[in-house]
C-alpha cells in the first residue's frame, strides 16, 4: 500500500473532521471532541503543523502539532494529537508514518522537543520517554511523555496550547 505524507490543504478539512470522529469513536479514553479540537486549532490559526496521508488520491489519516509553552518561557516547544487514521486502515503503520514525518518536521525546525498524552507502550518507538514530574495540570501524569529533540533533557513544566482545554463552541 502506498502512502503519501503531505501537508493538510483547505479541501482535506472536513474529511479530516470525519476520519478523526470515527477513529476515536471506539477509544474508551476519548472524549468524543478530537474533531472538534483540529477545528479549533485551525479556526485559531493554532495549527503548527498537520500532515495527512493519501492512499490512492483519497485522505487516510492526519496528524496534528500544535505550539506548547514552557514554564520558564523557553521557545521551540510542540505538542502532538491528535492523530488519526481511518479505523479500517489502522494497524498498518499509516499513524506511524504521520508521527514519524512530523517529527522529521519538528527537527528541521530545530525544536526543542515535543509533548503529548498517550500510550507510553506506543510511542516510546518514537523516543518519548515519561516525565510525570513536568505533568502539566490537568493531565495524567502516567500518559505523559516528552521528546527532547534540542534539549538534552527538559527540566521545566511543558504546557499543552489554552485550546487543548476550552469547550466546544458548537
């Protein structure tokens, strides 16, 4: 199968709007709003980075970066989620290429690492590591993970963007 990582276009949105509802559909851990959140970013102009994949002309799956802020007021901080890919194509590695090419984008910026809340099983294959002692507030501390990418290890507190926490305004 393959895949083509690229950047989102105006035309991908609401396809992404919808593979993004049923991905997270099934997840027990979900808050039913992944969707709405991309919209947010994107209605903000919040979205730092959001690749897609296409398989045969058709969008697959999409991956969202959004900025973060540091405690101490250090620049060059990135958050990733959601990513999401259409659940009859998951497990075969689709997700895997958007975060690996996202993270290939975060180095070419020079940045200084990347944030998120998911499973530590799956995405220590990308280097995160756990940090629950830099936890921000609201988050669970044992689904933490930090990728330091120009920082050898992060000593301070990454917050996630003021959208990751406001409600959906219809």
């Amino acid at each position: 199968m393959e895949i083509l990582i690229r950047g989102e276009k105006p035309a991908d949105e609401a396809v992404i709007h919808d593979i993004t509802a049923r991905a997270f559909a099934p997840m027990p851990y979900s808050d039913g709003d992944e969707q709405q959140l991309i919209d947010r970013f994107r209605n903000a102009g919040a979205l730092e980075l959001s690749l897609v994949a296409e398989q045969d002309g058709a969008v697959v799956g999409q991956v969202t970066f959004t900025r973060a802020f540091a405690a101490d007021g250090s620049t060059g901080w990135y958050a990733l989620g959601p990513v999401a890919v259409e659940p009859e194509l998951q497990s075969q590695r689709i997700g895997q290429q958007l975060i690996e090419a996202g993270l290939a984008e975060l180095r070419n910026r020079e940045a200084a690492g990347c944030i998120l809340v998911g499973n530590p099983e799956y995405y220590q294959r990308f280097g995160f590591q756990g940090f629950p002692e830099l936890c921000p507030d609201r988050q669970p501390a044992d689904y933490f993970q930090i990728l330091p990418l120009g920082v050898a290890e992060p000593d301070v507190v990454i917050e996630f963007h003021p959208l990751f926490y406001a409600e959906d305004d219809g």
